[in-house]
C-alpha cells in the first residue's frame, strides 16, 4: 500500500518512513455494506492489498441472522486510504475475478 500522504511504500511500516504519515491517526469510514460470507472475501482481499480493514457487523449476527438488514456487515477503512481501496477493488472486478 501506497501512503495516502507522499505516495511512497512505506513497507508497512507506519507512521511513514517517509513523510511521517500515521494511517492509525485517519477516521475510519464504510466503503461497502454486504452480506455474509462477501464480508469474509473483501477482508481478504482488501488486507492482500496491505491496507488495514474493520469489519463493523450488525446484532444480527450474534442471533445467526445472516441475511437482509439484520445480517449486514459494513466494511470500514481509513478514510485516507478509501480512494485507493475503492480504486483496487474496482480493478479487480474489471479484471473478472470473482470476489
């Protein structure tokens, strides 16, 4: 992952190398609200990418409900990274992976 602030590699390393960004001080914002298991697989995806993801599930999921409202998950990343997050998963549905 790119730093939001130089757009160097920092290597995982934060706060950057580089400029002395500090991802852990961004907001955190929803970029997708889906279902499970597509939760899972963003997840996955999203921190094969190198970028640090939170998955905010509903109450549902504590009674099994894991379908319609009640069974929502919202998938949450820095707000600096959510451009570049969007952008990547973009990219990889137009490359036809299956998510």
């Amino acid at each position: 992952m790119k730093c939001p602030r130089c757009e160097q590699n920092p290597d995982e390393q934060w706060p950057c190398p580089n400029c002395g960004f500090d991802i852990s001080q961004s907001p955190w914002v929803v970029i997708a609200t889906v279902n499970p298991p597509e939760d899972a697989l963003l997840e996955s995806l999203i921190k094969s990418f190198g970028i640090p993801v939170k998955l905010i599930k509903s109450l549902g999921s504590v009674f099994g409900l894991t379908v319609g409202p009640l069974g929502e998950v919202k998938v949450a990343v820095p707000e600096a990274c959510a451009e570049q997050t969007q952008e990547l998963l973009q990219a990889e549905m137009e490359q036809g992976e299956p998510l």
